[in-house]
C-alpha cells in the first residue's frame, strides 16, 4: 500500500493527479505532451487528376483518351460510370481554389489532360486547351496557392497509335511536356512527369481492370513498362530544355512500400533488400539507371528490350521523389526464402476502408520515406497522395467521415515520425480534394474531403476537411 486513503487517492485522481509506481504523484499538467509538430515550412496540400475531376470530355477541343473508350464499354465501369462530367470541374475551378483556400493549403497538386492540349497525342497544339490551364493557374495563384503540375495521370490521347506498346508514345510525351513546361513555367516551378507507373502499365496491359484493358503476355507487358520509365526520363529532360528559370522536377510514383512485420535489424534489411527487388523494373531503374540483374533473370526471354543509352535517359537526375502511399505490404526475414525475405499476405480480417485493396496499415508512412531514403538518397521527398476511401453517409446534412478521421491522424502520425527523424520531406499532398471519378470503381468510392452531390455538383465539407484545417493551422497532428 502507499499509505494514501483511499478518499485521498481519489481525490488526487479528480484533481487530475498520477500516481507513481512508488506513491509519487505527478500533475497531468507538469508531463510533457508528445510533439506532433511538423518542421517550419513543411507544406500541406491537396491532389487531384484532371479525368476525375475536369468533366467537359468533348469541350474545347479536347481529344478523346484511352479512358473515354475504357469507360464507355460496357462492363468495364461500376454501373457503367464515365469522366464525361465528373466534378464538372472544367468550368468550376474557381469554385474548388476556393475550397482549397478555405482550408489554408499552401500547395495543390493538379494534372493536364494532354488530348487538351495535342488532342491527337502531338501536332498541333490546341490553343483553347492550353488557355484553359492559364486560367487554372492565375486563379491558383491569385489565391496564395502554388501549383504542383502532373504532366500524365493515366489519360492517354486515344489517337496515338499502339498506345503505350509504342515506344515513340515516350516521345510524344516529352514534347507534350515539353511545351507544357514552356508555356507555365513563367509561374509553375514544380512538376511530375508521370503519374503511379505501375497503374497505368500493370493494371491496364497485364490485370486489364483500367484503360486500355489488356492482359498481354509478360513480354508486352516489360516492354510497356520499359516505355513509361523511357517517358519519364525524356519528360525529365524536355522540362528542363524548355522550362523557364529554375524548376523542380520530379516523379509521383506508387512505389510498393514494404514494412518490417518486426522493427529488428534483421527484419529491416530484408524489407529494404524487398523494396528495392520488388519495385525493380520502376523506380529502382529510375534511381539507379539500370535494370537490376536479378529482375533480369527472373524475366528471362520476356525482359524489356532496351536500346542503347536508355537507361541514361530513365535515370536523369531529379529535383525530388514524390510517393503515393496508401497501404503497406508486411515483410519478414527468411534465409531459406529465395530472396531472403517473405511477403506476407493480407487477410481477410485485415482492416481496411472501403475500397477492398485499401488495406489499413499507417507504418507505410513512415517505412516508405525511410526505405527511399536509405536506398537512393533522393534530394527531397513528398508524399504526393496518401488518402482513403469512406462510406460517408449524410447526417442532419453533415458528413461525420471519422473512420477517414481516424486513418488520417494514424498516418500523418508515422509521417510526422519520418520527418522527426530527419528525413527530407518537404510536403504531403492529401488525396483527395474532393470525391470524384475513381476510375474502374466510378463513382461508387468516395475519396474526397469534400462530399460531391454528383446530380448537383455541390461541394459539401466533410468532417475530415475540418480537421485538416486545423492540422494545418497548427502544423501538426490533432
């Protein structure tokens, strides 16, 4: 016993008091509460792609894109959903600088639809496209906002022949970029080349679930990723030569983010030697110029065929790496495993959010810039999406999306662990402004802080966009 009473003790407990293991007792008040702040300067801001939210598929001469056909066959969309209107956004910018002002985002991370601009993939440049994002950036900036422009994310003009399976796509998309950059650059000074490579390669030319819907054989498949890491660099490099003044130019990449199911040194070396192995034939190539040879081998007579000088071209050098994180995949060490580690698989009881893929694991935050770092010592990092999916059902005309809430604050948690620790991150983009188009799922999965009444296209604030704010009033988790 202490030798306090008990009537004493619980008078100490009303006032707020702990008591030691030795009968100290310590105010609430006098114990340092954890720091969640982030670094001075550190930026806040939101993402978002032009097919999801632009609408105005047919306006302006605009091009049609792979998407367009994707999405209007049949079977291929949740109840057969297109981008033709999306968040009608080509006409309602404005609108939505003013929900990213009201939020007192420093930064928002947007995309071009290239058929806007070369609505046959190249040519001639259509002149209405490129007023249109004039217009889009003035606003931004009007409004205190800094622009972080995505040259591609996934809509592909739909005339380029052969698509990605064509290598001279990669070229038609460095003079696109190219032009773009020489035309913003007097204002923007941030860009991404591409958007996730992974999808727009993987998941539309081997699973055949996003635009343009093929399973081809692994050949084909190497080889498209070959191009998107080709386009890529040749973005890289016509930014540069066309660019006005000092710019900084980066990649946002899906990269698989491993995490220790053990934070021992063994089980961490095994999840750095799988983030490197596993994400070989994307930014492992882009950071290291070269193929690696167990990727190589693996592949044998279906490894991408690269032409010479290549891989110089993919690995030039970048300002920043840009992460789109969302779910993490556990890995534990194993000496008998072939590569020495093992994946571990996700179960079925495994939390989640809504969407079936968006396993919930907010370490992936933290491991993913850890992991970059330590593997390619890029300048800089930000994490360009990071976001989930929620039901969000309407209350009383509110949306109390606290499982949204709840997944935010665990993994701005980790971030905020990452950067305690020193690593160079700069900002993070929350996907996503507003619910919109998400892609094969079409409307059905609501990703936004904002609540889109797609029949209306009223914005509405979600729980989450308040606690966002104050986030970023503070900087620093609440």
């Amino acid at each position: 016993m202490t030798g306090y009473s008990r009537r004493e003790i619980g008078k100490a407990l009303g006032a707020g008091a702990v008591l030691a293991a030795g009968g100290a007792a310590t105010t609430a008040a006098s114990a340092a509460p954890l720091d969640l702040s982030f670094p001075q300067g550190f930026k806040w801001g939101c993402a978002t792609a032009a097919y999801q939210i632009e609408g105005a598929a047919k306006e302006d001469g605009r091009g049609p894109t792979n998407w367009d056909i994707f999405s209007h066959t049949q079977g291929k969309t949740a109840n057969g959903d297109t981008g033709d209107v999306a968040c009608d956004s080509y006409h309602r910018y404005a609108e939505d600088t003013q929900l990213l002002k009201n939020l007192g985002v420093s930064t928002y991370r947007m995309s071009l639809a290239w058929s806007r601009i070369f609505p046959n993939g190249k040519g001639k440049p259509n002149q209405k496209g490129v007023d249109h994002y004039n217009k889009v950036i003035d606003d931004l900036l009007a409004n205190g906002i800094t622009p972080y422009v995505t040259m591609f994310h996934w809509d592909l003009p739909a005339a380029l022949p052969g698509g990605w399976q064509n290598r001279d796509t990669s070229y038609a998309f460095a003079d696109y970029a190219g032009y773009m950059a020489g035309q913003l650059s007097d204002r923007v000074k941030n860009f991404m080349t591409v958007n996730e490579l992974r999808c727009f390669t993987d998941l539309g030319h081997a699973q055949g679930i996003h635009a343009p819907g093929l399973k081809l054989p692994p050949a084909d498949v190497n080889q498209v990723r070959h191009h998107g890491v080709l386009a890529h660099g040749l973005a890289v490099q016509a930014i540069r030569a066309h660019g006005k003044g000092p710019l900084q130019v980066g990649i946002a990449d899906n990269t698989s983010i491993f995490t220790p199911a053990i934070e021992t040194d063994e089980h961490i070396a095994a999840t750095r030697k799988a983030m490197r192995e596993e994400n070989a034939m994307f930014l492992t190539a882009i950071m290291e110029g070269k193929y690696l040879d167990s990727y190589l081998t693996e592949q044998g007579a279906a490894a991408p065929k690269v032409q010479a000088g290549d891989m110089a071209i993919i690995s030039s050098p970048l300002d920043f790496v840009a992460l789109n994180i969302y779910t993490p995949n556990y890995v534990r060490a194993d000496p008998s495993a072939p590569k020495g580690y093992v994946i571990l698989p996700h179960y079925a009881q495994s939390p989640r959010m809504a969407s079936p893929w968006l396993y919930v694991g907010p370490e992936a935050l933290y491991w993913g810039p850890r992991l970059a770092t330590e593997l390619w010592g890029p300048k800089a990092l930000y994490i360009s999406e990071n976001g989930c999916s929620a039901d969000d059902p309407i209350a009383n005309g509110r949306i109390d999306d606290s499982d949204r809430v709840m997944y935010l604050r665990n993994y701005l948690t980790e971030l905020h662990r990452a950067t305690a620790e020193g690593y160079p991150l700069k900002g993070y983009f929350l996907w996503s402004l507003m619910d919109n188009f998400e892609w094969a799922d079409g409307y059905t999965k609501r990703f936004g802080i904002h609540y889109v009444d797609f029949a209306t296209q009223k914005r509405t604030p979600k729980l989450s966009a308040a606690w966002y704010k104050e986030l970023i009033a503070r900087n620093r988790v609440v």
